[in-house]
C-alpha cells in the first residue's frame, strides 16, 4: 500500500510552485480574485496549487513593507504585496462526513486508506505551520517550513516508509480511534535568482492531487493517487526556472514516504519539468527512479507521472494525467492509471466538477466516477458535497456508491 502527500507546483503558468517557480495551471482556475486580498479564493483558484506558496502569499500583509528600494519592485510578484521576510503562521481545519469507506486501498476497505472512517463526523486535518519563504529575488535568501497536523489523515500523512517508532511513524503519533500526529514537512530552503534548493523532509513533486485538504477540487481522492505515487520524501532537490515557460527539477531522495530514515537503502532520483505549450496548456513530466525503500522492499523501481492541464475556455478546465509504476517485483505487476478532470466555474461562489478513473494493478482494473460541487460559504470557509460510484472493485466490496461532504475553515 502506498499513500502520498506532496509539495504541489500545479499553481499557474505564472506562479512559483513550493519547489518550483512556474507549473501548471491549476484545476480549474475558476476563480480570478486577487490571492492577497481574498486569500480564501485560492481554494477555489488554485484546487492543486502548491500549500507552502499558497499559504504564504495568505500570511503576507498589505502594507509593502516587503519593498526594498535597492532591488526595484522587491519582492517577486507573488509576494509583493506583503513582508515576506518574517516567519508566517496559519492552517485550517478540515471536518468531514461519508457514508462508506472509500475503496482507495489495494485491498478493498483498506485500514489505512482515506475516508476509512464512514458514519461519524471526522477532523480529518487540523493543520498548523510556520514558514519562512525564501525570496531569491534580490539575490542569496533562506527560508523554511514546518507543518504539523491532527486528525484521522495522520495515517496518510505520516513517514509511513519509515521503521515503526522512527520520526512521526507510530508510537505516539497515533492516538487511538483512527486519530493521530503527523509532521508531513520540516526542511530549510535556500533561493537565489531563477534558483532554489530544499533539503530536509517535503512533499513529493509526483502527481496531481494532494494530501492537504485546501488544495483539491474533490473531498475523496483519486486511486491512482493513493496507491501508485508517494506522499513525501527526506532528501534535497532544486528547482530552475529556465524561462517563463520552462522549470526543471532535480534531487535526490532516501526512498519513498520517508522522514529522515533509510529502509532497504533507499536511495532514488527524483526530477521532471513543467513547460507551458502555448497560453492554455501546461504539460508536467515527474519521474522517481531507484531504489524506493520500504515501497519497492529494496529492488530498483521507476516511476512517473504526467499531467496535462488545458484551459478550454474561462470558465472551464480539463487535466489528464497519467501514472506508472513498476517496482520490478514481476510481470504484469506493474501499476498505470489514469485521471481525467473537468472543473467548470458556474459563479463566484460555486464551481463545479467531474473526475474519472482507471486503475489497474496486477493485471486487475478499478473504475471510479465522481461528481461534486466547491460552495464558498465565507471568505474562509468552503464546503465540498460528492458522489463516487466505484465499480469492479476486488471482493467482498463489490460495486458501490459513496456520498460525502466536508468542510474547510482556513486561518
């Protein structure tokens, strides 16, 4: 089983990804408010936008004092709005209710998937940080970023490739009736010009969907996500923004889904680029290859993702990506997905979405549908209800719909 959280750059063409300075666009772009001033638009703007660089852009004030008068403008155009040079607090709270488990797990009803605990209301995340950005701007800056959560997504969202009692992995991380502690990221960062380095503990770059609550269109999450790509990662990796329309990535990491261990000599690579082709379409190639840790028990591996986002019109957003991983355990045991995503704005308040599924593993396939609909109900607070109807799924499960809703309250 393998979970997954991420340090997203699915931001914009425009925008800096949390290790990245230009991505995707972003599921949907279905909302235009300015981030500084209406922050709580960026749940909807930005579904898969980078938390670290949304949230901090969140934490900024209003005042330019961030402006130095030696370095033109000051701060890049994302921070420009704010003193970014003073370490930001926030979070949200992500409350949640389904009527059945969700079928992310390679096993039906997998303990350790997502949305595993139907007919109760769940915290699923009570998230805090602390993040200092780096602003390579005027030149040679640091930073870092801490995050820590509570909730019943600890599970998810844990070092889960670690050996038990090592980081946030077990022990007294876990605090019974499926909640628990994580800290998904603690790493320090330094940016200069059109570069930047990570190293520490961090989100993964691989794939479209995210562990953190803000940053998706839908409340469930896609099986492909959940099985097929890592969560995070301890190691270093640097972002160059070639051009406007062109970032490169590059590192290394200890494996998959680690903090700050090392399970059957992890040891993988970890790049990719994202380029814009033309003004609507963003095309995003990550790959991890290596030995993957815990997940691929010690065997080489090779992974990849591939996103394509397109806007289609103003209102109206399509990404496909496509997953494969095949850690080397056999024939035919390879694992390849694929998601289709159509967002469509309906106001400023409301959007509306659509994803598609297919998952196959060990030669088995698994198809999932899901419909729902982003209602903000406050500058803060957005609400997410969803239907899902999985089918082919392996027995005991058999076919099934879910019904869900959350809400999200940032600060």
């Amino acid at each position: 089983m393998v979970k997954r959280s991420w340090s997203s750059f699915l931001s914009g063409v425009a925008l800096a990804g949390g290790m990245a300075v230009m991505s995707t666009v972003s599921a949907g772009e279905i909302y235009t408010a300015d981030p500084i001033e209406d922050a709580s638009q960026k749940l909807f703007s930005d579904a898969n936008s980078d938390v670290t660089v949304q949230l901090a852009a969140m934490s900024c004030c209003d005042d330019g004092s961030c402006a130095d008068a030696d370095c033109g403008d000051g701060c890049n155009d994302l921070y420009a709005a704010g003193d970014c040079d003073e370490i930001s607090f926030g979070g949200w709270f992500q409350m949640g209710y389904h009527n059945k488990v969700t079928p992310n797990g390679v096993t039906p009803n997998d303990a350790g998937s997502f949305n595993n605990h139907p007919d109760r209301l769940n915290l699923h995340q009570g998230w805090l940080y602390a993040e200092k950005v780096a602003d390579g701007t005027c030149g040679l800056d640091w930073g870092f970023r801490m995050d820590v959560m509570y909730g019943v997504d600890a599970g998810d969202t844990q070092a889960f490739g670690n050996r038990p009692g090592r980081w946030d992995n077990g022990g007294e991380f876990n605090r019974g009736g499926g909640y628990g502690w994580a800290i998904p990221q603690l790493y320090s960062e330094l940016a200069s010009g059109d570069w930047s380095v990570k190293i520490g503990h961090f989100y993964t770059l691989i794939g479209y969907e995210v562990v953190t609550a803000p940053d998706n269109f839908f409340y469930s999450h896609a099986l492909t996500m959940f099985n097929s790509e890592p969560f995070t990662h301890t190691g270093v990796v640097a972002t160059y923004t070639a051009s406007d329309d062109v970032t490169l990535y590059g590192g290394w990491t200890a494996g998959w889904d680690t903090g700050f261990d090392r399970v059957n000599g992890g040891s993988s690579g970890l790049g990719g680029f994202s380029a814009a082709l033309g003004e609507d379409v963003t095309f995003t190639y990550i790959t991890t290859f290596g030995n993957f840790g815990a997940r691929g028990a010690g065997a080489t591996g090779y992974s990849h993702s591939i996103v394509i986002d397109t806007a289609l019109a103003d209102d109206l957003n399509y990404v496909i990506q496509s997953d494969l991983l095949d850690v080397g355990v056999g024939a035919g045991s390879a694992q390849v997905g694929v998601n289709q995503y159509l967002i469509k704005t309906v106001s400023d308040t409301i959007g509306v979405g659509v994803r598609s599924e297919w998952w196959k593993n060990n030669g088995l396939s698994q198809y999932a549908l899901t419909g729902g609909v982003n209602v903000k109900v406050a500058d803060n607070l957005i609400i997410r209800p969803e239907i899902r109807y999985d089918w082919e799924l392996p027995t005991p499960s058999g076919d099934q719909f879910t019904v869900g809703m959350d809400a999200i309250l940032t600060f």
